[in-house]
C-alpha cells in the first residue's frame, strides 16, 4: 500500500507533497479534513508506528485550548483524539508497504525520499 495522510489547508504538507511530486503518482491521497481517519485506519498506522502518541500532534491549537498538556494521556486518549479532531493527527503521513513515515521533520522528509528513490 502506498499512502499520504495530509490536510490540504497545511502549507506544510503542500509543500512537502510538491517537494516530492514526481515520486508519488502510485500514492493515495486522503486529505484528512475532508475524508476522516477511520478506526481501521488509526489501526493500520498504529501496528506500524507502534503507540498513537508517535501519531499524535502536540501541536494542534485544540491541544493547549482543551489543557491536554497538564493531562497524563492514555494511548486510548490519543487514539480517540485522533479519532474525534483530525488536527490531532500527526502530519503528513506516508505509508509505503509495510513502513510508515510520521511527520514533517527534514529527518523524515529525506528518508521518504530515500525509501522512494530506492524501490
């Protein structure tokens, strides 16, 4: 499976996915805004990632308005935040086959670009 979990209102992930155009024509898109995460789908990323909060944003603007910081999160937490506000997702994410790429960091971005160059 190849995949792309991303919001099209990010400029972040726009340019990410402009970053890496001519290797993603087999990709599925989903903007996640427009097509929620689905419990099967939270499912996937998660035996791939290994914890929800490595899917989790800390950044979303819900986080510090809702006071999650000074909570102690379950995985069960991050997995229904996820699940409820799709801002809570960590973005964007790449599933290519059995890995997955969490993220926008350089670190991660040129390790897509490894992971697409060399299959």
């Amino acid at each position: 499976m190849k995949k792309i979990y991303y919001l099209s209102t990010c400029s972040t992930c726009i340019r990410i996915l402009n970053e890496l155009d001519g290797l993603l024509s087999e990709f599925e898109l989903q903007d996640i805004k427009n097509e929620k995460i689905t419990p099967n789908q939270i499912e996937e990323m998660h035996a791939l990632s290994g914890s929800y909060e490595s899917l989790f944003s800390r950044r979303a603007m819900k986080y510090k308005s809702l006071g999650l910081g000074a909570k102690n999160l379950s995985e069960d937490d991050y997995k229904n935040y996820i699940l409820e506000e799709y801002t809570f997702l960590k973005r964007p994410i790449f599933v290519i086959g059995d890995k997955i790429f969490v993220g926008n960091s350089a670190k991660t971005v040129e390790a897509i670009k490894s992971e697409l160059t060399n299959n």
